[in-house]
C-alpha cells in the first residue's frame, strides 16, 4: 500500500518544479545568479561612470534605497530609453543584458526588490 502510494505521488512531484518556474513566478536560483553575475559585469563597464561602483551615485543618482527601483517598467524603460540627461542603451544591450542589470540594481547594497526577466526588458521597447 505504501509503494503504491509513493508511485503514484512520483508524477505529481516531478510536475510541480516545473509548475513553479511559469512566468511571472521567482526564477530558480541559478536562473537569479546567473543574472546577477552578468549584471554586475555589465553595470560596471555602462552605469557606474554615472552611477558609482556601489550605486552610491556621482553624476547620477543614487541607487542605494532609490524608491524608484521597485517599480520594474521604470527600470526598464530608464536603461533602454535613458531620461533626461541619462543616455539610452537600447541600441547596445540585448534584452537579457538589461533585465541582468535591472536585477543587479534591484538587489544589491541593501535592495531588495527581486528579478527582473528578459521579457520585461523586451516589453519596455
Ligand atoms: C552619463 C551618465 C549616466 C549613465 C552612463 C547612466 N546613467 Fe542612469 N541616470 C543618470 C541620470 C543623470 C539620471 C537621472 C535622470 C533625471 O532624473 O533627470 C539617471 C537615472 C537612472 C535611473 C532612475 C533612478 C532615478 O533616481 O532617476 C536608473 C534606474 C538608472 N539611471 C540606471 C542606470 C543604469 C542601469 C545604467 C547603465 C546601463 C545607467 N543608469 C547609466 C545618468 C547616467
């Protein structure tokens, strides 16, 4: 009875990582790391002229605390459209370089406000 039990349950769970990784859900951790090694690469060598090393800001604001970051769309549109006297990257990064440092800033020096996928970056052109 208990081997029949354990069988029957084996589909269910090797069903439910995969039900967990759909859209819109957290990525698995070597997804997120992933991301966040190539952002940390791509933030020093595009934004940290402006932005500091640590994010801590110089001709450019801050990023450490900066409310703005929680809110995916701003991130995105920022890097691939820039603003103001910030300059667009959109011509120089894929989709997958911007949502990496969309995620490094998003969680790095104390932020915290989670991943950010390609498809939202490709979403903000
Ligand atoms: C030439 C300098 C410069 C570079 C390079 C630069 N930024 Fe910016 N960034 C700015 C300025 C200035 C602002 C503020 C724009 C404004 O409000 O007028 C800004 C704003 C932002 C914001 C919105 C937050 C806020 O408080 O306005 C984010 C997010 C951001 N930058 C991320 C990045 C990222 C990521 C990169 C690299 C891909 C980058 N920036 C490269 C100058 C720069």
């Amino acid at each position: 009875m208990a081997l029949a039990l354990a069988a029957a349950m084996l589909p269910l769970h090797a069903v439910w990582p995969g039900a967990a990784a759909m859209a819109g859900e957290a990525p698995s951790q070597e997804v997120f790391d992933a991301a966040y090694n190539l952002g940390r690469s791509s933030f020093s060598s595009n934004c940290a002229s402006c932005h500091g090393a640590n994010g801590e800001g110089d001709a450019g604001p801050s990023l450490v605390g900066n409310a703005l970051l929680a809110k995916v769309n701003v991130v995105t549109e920022t890097i691939i459209h820039g603003y103001s006297y910030m300059p667009p990257f959109g011509d120089v990064l894929t989709d997958a370089q911007v949502a990496a440092i969309a995620t490094y800033i998003r969680n790095s020096w104390g932020n915290e406000y989670g991943f950010v996928s390609p498809e939202d970056a490709e979403a903000a052109r």
